[in-house]
C-alpha cells in the first residue's frame, strides 16, 4: 500500500530512481509511494547514511537516471 498524495515539492522526502530505491529497499528502508519509475522514501538521518555510503556503481545511476 502506497501514499498517493504526497507534494513532490515537500523536503521530507527522498525522490530517487527505480535502482537506487532497489538498493534502499534492500538496506531495509521502506518505500512510502512509487509514481512511475520514481520512488519515494522518507528523509531520515539513516537514510542520508546509506545515500552517502552507497557503492560508487549505484550512485552512478543517481545521474544517469535523472530526466
């Protein structure tokens, strides 16, 4: 189950795409709602650990995934 009305200009949330939201669904960060490819999770301290922490081939994809 998905939260569909989420402001996409809201601070509190983390927009990345469909592999780097793979990788922090493995790291066991819950996905608050999926909009296409985009999928959005919840700005935490911990989540901020794990984007800076990610391996140099999925933060690859931060760019090339960007429209």
């Amino acid at each position: 189950m998905f939260i569909s009305n989420l402001n996409k200009n809201d601070s509190r949330f983390y927009y990345c795409n469909k592999y780097i939201g793979k990788y922090l669904e493995r790291k066991g960060f819950p996905i608050l709602s999926r909009q296409d490819d985009l999928l959005i999770f919840s700005k935490t301290k911990e989540l901020q650990k794990a984007i800076t922490s990610m391996p140099f081939y999925i933060k690859m994809f931060e760019k090339v995934g960007e429209k």
